[in-house]
C-alpha cells in the first residue's frame, strides 16, 4: 500500500466545542529555517487559525501539542481552486471580450465581474468544500485517521 504524501504542521489547541477543535498553527517562510533567518522580517511568521472535526473531543485538552495534517493532493486541490481556477477564468474572459468588442476597459471590467459568480459559487458550496479540505490530528506516536476524507 502507498504511503499517502501529507502536509504537516505542529500546532497547539485552543479551544474544544463539541467535535470541532480550534487548533492554533504557526506558518513560517522557508526562509526562517536556514541561517540567514536573522534578515527575515516578523511578518514571515503568522499564527493561523484552523478548525478540525474529530470523532473523539474527549482525549484533547486545551493546550496540548499536536500535529496536524492535510493530504499533499487536496493541498494541489486547494491551489487550483484558489489561484489557478480563477486566473483562467480572468485571463479566458480577458481575451473573450477584447476579441468581441476591442474594448480594454469594457474588457477588463468584464473579466473581474466574471470572478463574482465563481466566488458566489464556491461561498455556498462551503460546507461541502468543507467536508472535502478536513484536517487530521494526531498526538505523538499515533497514525493520522483519513478515513473521513475524500479526494
């Protein structure tokens, strides 16, 4: 069987309500882990905030060390969705419109306006997108669970 390819973060819980976790995750630049860290600046690092449904609340605790882990190919699916998917969108309707009525201006409003059905789409598709972008945890010494994640 192949090893699923993941993301991995260490984070921190910061709240427990019901079968959500708020785990807290620190995003650092690539920068700040080799030796000349010291001429990066502090916005290279961000806290985020994310949240992780589990079975099983009852073994966590506010305040506890965790890893955190999102498969490696809803990673690629999130990119696609985030930056990719619209640039095409943008860059088709962009040259649609400019081909139609050698309009830049007309052209350009267009192409942005197309991007406002594609985010109303994905804002209420969210719980679905949801269910599919879930996180596992896991404490020390214990394998992730991504039984509840589809691809």
């Amino acid at each position: 069987m192949e090893k699923i390819k993941q993301i991995e973060h260490q984070g921190v819980i910061k709240e427990i309500a019901g079968n959500d976790l708020k785990v807290s995750i620190i995003a650092k630049s690539a920068c700040l882990s080799c030796q000349l860290n010291t001429s990066c600046s502090v916005s290279d690092v961000e806290e985020k905030i994310i949240d992780v449904t589990i079975p099983n609340p009852k073994i966590y605790r506010v305040g506890d060390s965790i890893d955190v882990y999102f498969k490696q190919t809803l990673g690629y699916r999130a990119l696609f969705l985030g930056y990719l998917l619209p640039f095409v969108i943008v860059f088709t309707i962009l040259a649609v419109t400019m081909f139609l009525t050698k309009n830049e201006g007309i052209s350009g409003l267009t192409a942005l306006g197309a991007l406002v059905p594609y985010y109303l789409i994905l804002y209420l598709t969210k719980d679905k997108i949801k269910k599919t972008f879930s996180f596992s945890i896991k404490k020390s010494n214990t394998e992730p669970d991504f039984s509840g994640v589809t691809v």
